[in-house]
C-alpha cells in the first residue's frame, strides 16, 4: 500500500474539493426552495379542495367522487 504524502497534494485539491461542496450547497437550496414551493401550493390545493367539500356539504349536495 502507498501513501500519500502532503506534499503531493497539488493546489487544484484545495480549490477543486471545496468547489464541489459549494455547488452542492447552492444546488441543494435551490432545490430544497422549489420543493418548499410546491409543498405550499400542495397543501393550499388541498385546503381549498377540502373547503369546497365542506361548503357542498352544508348545502346539502350529493358526494361528488374525483
């Protein structure tokens, strides 16, 4: 087995490995943003849909099935 020594590390090591996390970062926010986005909208549709349901309820009308 060999080893690697520091020495032999060349600077692209310390500019490529963090590089890497920060894209990962910044690619993980923006994803992680749009699916917050799309859970809130999800959940406002079902709110809405459950609203809905409620009111034809009341008003006495049959059960509507999707």
């Amino acid at each position: 087995m060999t080893t690697m020594l520091l020495a032999e590390m060349t600077s692209a090591h310390f500019i490529y490995i963090p590089g890497v996390f920060g894209l990962g970062v910044v690619a993980g926010y923006l994803l992680g943003g749009k699916a917050a986005t799309m859970a809130r909208a999800d959940a406002t549709e079902r709110e809405r849909l459950r609203e809905a349901r409620r009111a034809r309820r009341a008003r006495g009308e049959p059960r509507v099935e999707p």
